[in-house]
C-alpha cells in the first residue's frame, strides 16, 4: 500500500523524496526501546532541518500512524518549516493510552492531532479518527486501490477456484480452516478444484487442512506478480473468507481482472469486495452455497465478474487515488 501511494502521488504530478528511512516500531512493548527510538526521532529531526532538501518541501506525508510506530518525526518537521502535515492509513487507541505501549501511543494521538488531514482507507478506521478528531481537521476517504492506471485482461473464469493468502498463524490460518469446511460442505456432485498461491511459516498447517481434498487442492507457493497474474485470469472464482483482513489487495486484484469474490461480510473486507458477501453467522455451509451457485451458472459468474471489475476501475486505480490525494493537498499549499 506504501508503494502505491507513492505511486499515486507521482501520477498526480509531484515529486516525492523519503525524508528519512529511521524505523520508528516497537513491536513487543518495551519502553527502553520506546525511549531510545525517541532520541534517535530528536536527531533526525535537528539532521532533517539542516537538510538542504528541507527547504524544497510542501507538505510533509505521513503513511500509518499508530501505536506501536508513531510519526516523531513528521510534525515537528512541518511545523518547524511551516508545511502541512498529512496522515494516511492512521489509526486511533485509546485503551493503548496505558500499559506497555502507552508512550508510544500517546505520541501517536499527539501526531494524529497535529495533521490537517488523515486520509482513512476503511470505514472501521473512520470510525476512531472522526470521534477523536480536533476541531477543523480533515478527514478524507482514500479508497484502496492498485498501483496501476489500467485494468488487466479479463479473466477466462474457466479455471479452478483461486485462494490467495500468506501462511500464517492466527487469522491467515483462520480462514484457510474456513476454506478447509468450506470446502468439506461442497456437494459430492459439485466437480471443482483449487489453487492456493501462498507460503509462510503455516505452511505444513495449511497441507494437512487440504490433505483430505486430494489433488483437487493444488499448492502453488509464494508467486511473484507475473505468477498471480496468470492464475487470475483464468480463475473462475476467488475464494477468501478474510478473517480480520485489513481490507486486502488480493480482493481488488481478482476482481479487477472480473473474477467474482467469495468472502464473509467483514469490517475491511466490505471496502473492496464489491458484490454479495456471505453473512459470518452462515459459516461455511454458506460460502459452499454460494460456490455452488457460480459454479453451476456460467452467466452469473460472468455478471458477478462483470460487475466488480467495472467497481474496481472506477474506484480502485490509481487515476482516482490520485485524484483523492490531489484535491486535499491543493487546498492545504
């Protein structure tokens, strides 16, 4: 997502520079860490002032601010230069406000509440940052999106179903044991298969959930983008229930190449699916069901394809990314 918004800044017309490449992230909660991450913030902060780059700036762009990586940088940056400041991706916690992580969370707020804009991404998000907002900041939705201007072939929709996640404990694992019933609810009569593109750490766990299914569940492993490629367009569906996704690009990759989306109506998952979701009450009988129905219907399938692709080039290319960004950041220089 980093990556696209800087491409989406580009397609807009500026320029952009990484000001600093200082990691600002404590993962475990350690307040030593939290103190000394703050020092090294101050002195590149006084480095980034004496820059000669400095000077040249507009706007300093911050990308997900939160509590265990707060912005330490960017207000006093912009406040010193007298630039706005920009969030993207920002989330709010206030019962981190306490315990092992407090002080990076308070610097968080402190940096939310220093921007003139937060752009959210989710309506989850939205939810946090407009009840904990100052007085005159902007909030903005910036849509999840593809680094691309363009939308990719259309999918043949004639292949095996198509799965695509990391390999990991928790909730990845999570919704490939959903795949695993899902898959188990699927009639006899039902002629359907698999692919899975996908590795980590989970891997052998994600084998034995599919062992019972035989060779109609094949193991692609981690593929490059070429590789996706070439399995979304002749998907016939993606099958992803989304446990605790954040919203999930590989939602809006299927879809922009028109190949319809098995999911469960989650917060972050109904940002990018466009098209009926299955509700988390039916569990897997309801996903197989709706297989079911796309499997047997050619001309659903198509119109369900159809459908999120035209959503996706509307919504979700950098064309509008970069409008979004475009329009917010003119009218604060």
């Amino acid at each position: 997502m980093a990556r696209a918004l800087v491409a989406a800044l580009e397609a807009g017309g500026y320029t952009v520079q990484r000001a600093s490449a200082l990691r600002l992230y404590d993962g475990a909660g350690d307040s030593a860490r939290q103190d000394t991450l703050i020092a090294e913030a101050e002195a590149e902060v006084t480095r980034l002032l004496a820059s000669d780059s400095a000077k040249n700036w507009r706007i300093w762009l911050t990308y997900h601010n939160y509590y265990k990586a707060p912005d330490l940088i960017g207000p006093k940056v912009a406040h010193a230069l007298d630039i706005p400041y920009i969030q993207v991706e920002s989330t709010r916690a206030r019962k981190r406000l306490t315990g092992p992580w407090a002080q990076f969370a308070h610097a968080a707020e402190a940096a939310s509440n220093a921007a003139q804009a937060i752009f959210y991404v989710t309506q989850r998000d939205a939810e946090t940052l407009r009840r904990d907002a100052p007085d005159g900041q902007m909030l903005h939705h910036l849509a999840p999106f593809l680094a691309r201007s363009d939308l990719p072939g259309a999918s043949t929709l004639t292949g095996p179903m198509l799965s695509v996640g990391m390999m990991r404990h928790g909730d990845k694992l999570a919704s490939y044991r959903l795949i695993a019933d899902t898959l188990a609810a699927l009639p006899d009569r039902l002629d359907w298969r698999l692919d899975i593109a996908g590795d980590g750490p989970a891997r052998d766990d994600v084998t034995a959930l599919m062992a019972p299914f035989g060779q109609r569940v094949h193991m692609r492993g981690a593929l490059d983008a070429d590789g996706l490629d070439a399995l979304y367009a002749q998907a016939s569906m993606m099958l992803w229930p989304g446990v605790n996704e954040a919203f999930g690009l590989t939602y809006l990759e299927a879809q922009a190449a028109g190949v319809p989306v098995i999911a469960q109506d989650r917060p972050g998952v109904r940002d990018v699916v466009h098209g009926p979701m299955c509700n988390i009450d039916g569990g897997p009988v309801e996903m197989a069901e709706r297989i079911v129905h796309l499997a047997t219907d050619a001309s659903a399938r198509r119109a369900a394809g159809t459908r999120a692709r035209t959503e996706v080039d509307a919504h979700h290319l950098l064309g509008a990314a970069a409008q979004t960004l475009h329009q917010t950041i003119e009218a604060l220089t």
